[in-house]
C-alpha cells in the first residue's frame, strides 16, 4: 500500500502570536488639516499596511495610546508593563510596541526595569511618516514583529529594533533629529540585526535588573534633571526642596564635574534628597577618583551625591524614580546604581513596591 500524503493541517504549524501595542508617534502620523503630521493611526492601520506580518505571526493590534512621545509619562509605561503581562499571559509569544522616538531611549528603559518575562518586547518606531518618501516605519514594524515571534530573543527583555538594528534600552540613545539611523548605542553597539527576515542576536546581556510595581500609582514622584553649563552658579538648587522634588539627577561636565560654587549646594541638597551624579557627554561612566578639585567627582561623591555609572541624565531620571515609587531606602538607591551602572561587577537587583 502506498505511503498516505500528509494533510495540509498535519504540515502546517500554527502561527506564534504577538500582539502589538500602539501609543502614537511618527510611525503613526500623517498630515491633517494641514500639512503637518499628527499621530492619527491606529493599531489596525499600522499593522494593515505591512501585509508580510500574516506570514511571520498571528497579530492582535492594540492601541494603548495615541499621543507623541513627549507627552508619555511613567505611569503610562507602568501601565503597559502590567498590560504586557496580561497579553503574555493569554499566550502571546512576544509583543511589539511602536511609538515616537523622542522618548524611545527612556521608555525602552524604563519598561526593561519593570518587564521581568521571558517573552520578548520589541519597541520600534519611525523618523519618516507614512505620508513622507521613503517612509520607515512598515520595514520597522516587520523587523520588531520577526523579532518579537523568534525564540532568539526569548530571555533578553525589552529591545530596541531600528533600521534593522537590535539595541539594549541600557544602551541605546537617539542622536539625531532626523536621520534614520538615529539610534545608536555607545559604548557596546548593536547586539543583533535582522538579515533576509531572519533575526539574529550576536549578544546576550549577563544580567536583568528588576523593578516590580503590583499597581499602577497615580503619579509618579518629581525627580528633577538639571544639565551644568559653564557658568552655572547653582541658584536653581535651593528651589528644588520648596518646588516638592523628591531627587534630582546632575548632567554634569567631563566625567563628573560642576563648577566650585556648585558643589556646597549639590551636598547640602543631598542630605534632603538622593542627588545622582552623571555626566553630559552621554557615553561612557561618571569618574569616581580620577581627580580631585573642589566640584570634581571626588568631592561631590564625598559630599553624599550618588555616582550614576554609565547611565545618562534621563535614564538616571527613570531609575530613581522608580526606586522612589518602590519605597527604596537610601542605601538600596545607591546599590540599584552600582549595579546598572558596572554590570559586569555587580549583581543584579530586585526591587519590589506598591
């Protein structure tokens, strides 16, 4: 008796499923009643322009919100934390979730903190809105979905897709207005890329570091970013107690330097606050005791301020937030930054609130 052919049910497999979460942005916006662009379409709409994606996964579009980057605050992102866990619950293999990318680097940041999965979560966006030449957004759309249905990424947390590039949220920044190859991660680069559909990552972290939030609060606590310019004479300083902030993060110059007259105000604000130190350049880490003038980093880690590592001034911003939010004592703030700012030398942390 000849073999019996397989059915067409027997050869196929299921699809993975991934669910795509959408909050606005450029990938989102097309002209209105002008000619400038507004973030206008929907989770549908973006998922409908990229016909390929019913070949890679089974896609339920969501829209979360609908706004430009700048107006997403960290609850929203505590938010979509607890919504991811519920998506991934009901079965979802990844999620996708596209937004502007103003603020890409900080909630890429921020969720990476609070996502403790294995499930991937690929964030994406665009620079070049549908209505424009040359649009990014569809090729985006389909390497973060590729991503997000491949076991490659299982395990790693929340990642950045752009231009086919596969970026860490510790790393990653945007540096250009407008170019599509904004994204760019110093010191470290990519640790993947999509090529011919197909996902690879090159890199894997050593270590996760964890936030958890049981709820979503109402607001999150005001930590203050002040950059230091030559020049600067510290009179904003003294306002920040009276104005309600419960921290403030220092861009300060070269590797962890503010002018003299600031460095007595930055110690007597850190004896009512935790006052982290990073640097302004945006790439590499805050000194610690490399020199030791009056305002050197030296002296203003004497004077109490925390060193912030190889965290920039807004992702410095979001992790003392968060410990905040957690009820976070003084010293567990500075262990959560030690360890994220030298991951290789330090442990990993957990940290649980609310």
């Amino acid at each position: 008796m000849p073999p019996v052919a397989a059915t067409s049910c027997e050869k196929s497999t299921p699809l993975p499923r991934v669910t795509v979460f959408a909050t606005g942005g450029t990938i989102a916006s097309v002209p209105g009643a002008g000619p400038a662009a507004v973030p206008t379409l929907t989770a549908e709409d973006l998922v409908a322009a990229v016909p390929k994606l019913s070949e890679v996964a089974e896609v339920t579009a969501l829209r979360f919100r609908q706004v430009p980057s700048s107006d997403l605050v960290l609850t929203d992102i505590i938010a979509l934390a607890h919504a991811i866990e519920r998506t991934v619950a009901d079965g979802a293999r990844g999620v996708v979730i596209t937004q502007g990318t103003d603020t890409l680097e900080e909630t890429s940041f921020a969720l990476d903190l609070l996502w403790q999965g294995d499930a991937p979560v690929v964030m994406t966006g665009a620079m070049r809105n549908p209505a424009l030449p040359g649009a990014d957004g569809p090729a985006n759309l389909l390497a973060a979905t590729l991503l997000a249905a491949s076991p490659v990424a299982s395990g790693i947390g929340v990642l950045v897709v752009f231009n086919d590039e596969v970026h860490l949220p510790l790393f990653v920044r945007k540096t250009h207005a407008s170019n599509p190859a904004t994204f760019r991660s110093a010191p470290a680069g990519p640790i993947g890329w999509i090529a011919e559909d197909r996902p690879r990552i090159a890199l894997r972290p050593l270590l996760r570091h964890h936030i958890h939030l049981s709820s979503v609060p109402e607001a999150a606590p005001p930590v203050a970013l002040l950059k230091v310019a030559l020049g600067d004479d510290a009179r904003l300083l003294p306002a920040l107690v009276s104005l309600g902030y419960r921290g403030l993060v220092v861009e300060a110059t070269g590797g962890g330097h503010v002018p003299r007259r600031m460095a007595e105000a930055l110690g007597d604000l850190a004896r009512h606050m935790p006052v982290v130190l990073t640097s302004r350049t945006g790439a590499g880490e805050v000194l610690r005791r490399t020199y030791g003038f009056p305002g050197s980093e030296t002296d203003l880690l004497a004077r109490g301020l925390v060193p912030g590592g190889l965290l920039t001034g807004p992702k410095a911003r979001l992790l003392l937030a968060l410990l905040l939010m957690a009820d976070a004592p003084p010293e567990a703030i500075t262990r959560a930054f030690a360890a994220i700012g030298s991951p290789s030398a330090e442990p990993a942390f957990r940290w649980s609130g609310l």
